[in-house]
C-alpha cells in the first residue's frame, strides 16, 4: 500500500477495532503518519507501541526518526544513541545526522565512526563522514572517504564530483580534472556535470 497512506490507516483502525490490536500495529501505524508527514501523531502511535512492547526496537528507532524529521533534534540523538543490537548501525547513522544538524561535528564523526565500526560496508556513513572532513578542512582524509564510497557505488556522479572538487583543493589538480571528468561522461546533462564543467573552466 505503499503512497496510499489513508487507506493504510483505515486497515489499521479496523484490525484495532476487531480486537487484533497490539504493538505492531501502533508501530505500523506510526510508520503510515510518518510517510504521510504528520510527526506528531506518528510519535503519538510510536509511544502506545512502546507501552504495549518496551522491548520493540522498531518503534523505538522509527520514534527517534519522526522525532529528526519534527526538528526536535537534541532529543532524537539522544534516542538514537540508546538504540543497540541490529539496528545499532543505521541508528549511529541518523544520531550523525542530527548531531550534525546541531553543529556538533566531532559528536556526529564519533557517530559515524560507530556505525562503521559495526559495519564497515554502511557506505552512507563513508559518504557524510567524507563531507565533514571537507568542511573542516582535512581535504586528504575527505578523499579518502568519498574514494571508498565510490567502490561501493562506483556510477556516484555525487561522490565523483566531490572527489574532483576536493582532491584540486588538496593540490592534487589532476586526480582532480580526471574525476571531473568522469562526472561528465556518466551523466552529461545533470546538475554534477554543470558543477564539474564549471570547475574544468576554472582549472583547466
């Protein structure tokens, strides 16, 4: 049912009307509000699955992520970063985003650095781990990350263009047209490629 929200809800309210109602309905429940960009009736229906189920991790994380999406940010990092076992990763992942979107660059690259740490192959947190260090300046190390973002998804004209933008900040001018380059040849007619063709203008 995916797009068509309200008649989601409406299966929902028939299943808790028939008696079937239980945790998992409230979380799937909250997920449908969440979609259909209604944050605060979707922590509403994260809550109840909580207090039918404390032990449901879904909730929990699905909780802490209408939570990003409504602004409250201290309070969605905080959630997530009590959040354990399978979903440890992609919850160190979102605790990043909204530890970033506070300003706190050093708590949102420990985060990222957990997710990676339980698993090494999680290539978002390579690719906004890489746009930290550009901000900050460490220009080798962003390289570094967005190279090893690209071996997992090596058509990323996004990662190819930062690579090609940073790489010339680092003073390596040719990795850096190469890469530039390449953004034009994967996709000619996208908004990388008016980038890219616009810093080949200036270095070339």
């Amino acid at each position: 049912m995916q797009g068509h929200y309200d008649a989601a809800l409406q299966q929902l309210d028939g299943a808790r009307s028939s008696g079937s109602s239980n945790a998992d309905n409230e979380n799937l429940r909250g997920l449908a509000l969440m979609l259909k960009g209604d944050p605060a009736r979707a922590i509403a229906a994260f809550d109840r699955a909580l207090e039918l189920d404390a032990g449901l991790v879904e909730a929990r994380f699905n909780r802490a992520v209408a939570m990003l999406k409504a602004g409250n940010l201290k309070t969605a990092a905080s959630e997530f970063g009590q959040i354990k076992g399978r979903l440890m990763t992609t919850s160190a992942y979102h605790q990043a985003l909204a530890l970033d979107r506070l300003g706190d660059s050093k708590g949102a690259e420990a985060a990222l650095q957990r997710a990676l740490a339980a698993d090494p192959s999680f290539s978002p947190a390579l690719l906004h781990l890489g746009l930290i260090r550009e901000r900050r300046g460490e220009l080798e190390a962003a390289v570094r990350d967005y190279l090893a973002y690209l071996k997992a998804h090596p058509d990323s004209t996004a990662a190819m263009l930062r690579v090609g933008i940073v790489a010339q900040r680092a003073g390596r001018t040719d990795v850096g047209i190469a890469y530039l380059r390449k953004v034009i040849a994967a996709a000619p007619h996208s908004p990388e490629a008016v980038e890219a063709h616009k810093f080949l203008v200036m270095w070339e």
